[in-house]
C-alpha cells in the first residue's frame, strides 16, 4: 500500500507512512504537481495505485465517485483554521492504520477532542474535525457515512 499526499497537507504525513512501511508513499510536490488541476493528480493517483489523502473532500469524492475502480480516497477535514500540523498528523495516523485492513469497506472517522468516532463507507475515508464538512461531504458523496 503507498500513499499520495496532496500539497494541502504536510509531507510530514508521507513520512509517518513510511515509518509503518508503506515505503512508496510520496506528496503531489515530490512528484512535479504542485498547483497541478485536481482532475491532474486523481487520475496519477488511480493510475499508480495511490491511496490518496487531501483534505479537498468535495472535489475529490467527485472525481473519485466517477472511477469504476480505485485504491481508495483519504479526506483529512477540519473547521476553517484548525487543521493545524498536530491535528493532520492524528488524523493522518488514524487514517493509515485503519488503511490496512483488507476488507470492501473502509472506516470513515470524525475527531473529537476526546477520541474519533467511527463508521462505515463505500469507498472513501473522511477523517472530519467537523460537523458541517461531515454532511458536505455526504452531500458531495452520498456513500461518505460520517457520525
């Protein structure tokens, strides 16, 4: 399993991938796709194999909603100035933990200040910090089940 991390969140998170073995991970400016169009960076992601992490929930469960078949979609959410680099590294190592499981079904979780909450989805885990990106992200992608 490797991951793509997108230029929105910090390489910090490829290296905690690495740190638990998914040693192909990498970050969209590693690979010349800074500023890259969405459309751009999901198709390499599908194409390679890229599990792929952003916190762009609403544009990318759309472009991914459209593939016939992908390795899956990490949407790492907070409220508007609190995604800070603590919060994406939590979110980011729930995510690649819960990524492992081999199974048609994976976790989508929310942050609480206490302990995150969790469920089940098609085909997209979104990490949210809160609520109102929980329902547009259900919105944009009506099998994002987040509680």
């Amino acid at each position: 399993m490797k991951f793509l991390v997108d230029e929105c969140l910090s390489p910090e998170s490829v290296e905690i991938a690495r740190l638990y073995g998914h040693l192909e991970s990498t970050h969209v400016t590693w690979l010349g796709l800074t500023s890259a169009k969405d459309w751009t960076i999901a198709r390499r992601a599908v194409d390679e194999g890229f599990i792929f992490v952003t916190n762009n929930t609403a544009d990318f469960s759309t472009l991914y909603g459209r593939e016939d078949l992908h390795v899956g979609l990490v949407c790492l959410n907070a409220a508007a100035g609190m995604m800070s680099l603590a919060l994406q590294r939590r979110l980011f190592l729930l995510a690649s933990r819960n990524s492992g499981e081999p199974s048609p079904t994976i976790r989508s979780l929310r942050s609480r200040p206490s302990r995150p909450a969790t469920s089940t989805s098609a085909d997209t885990t979104c990490l949210e910090a809160d609520p109102a990106r929980s329902a547009q992200a259900r919105s944009a992608h009506p099998r994002v089940a987040t509680f």
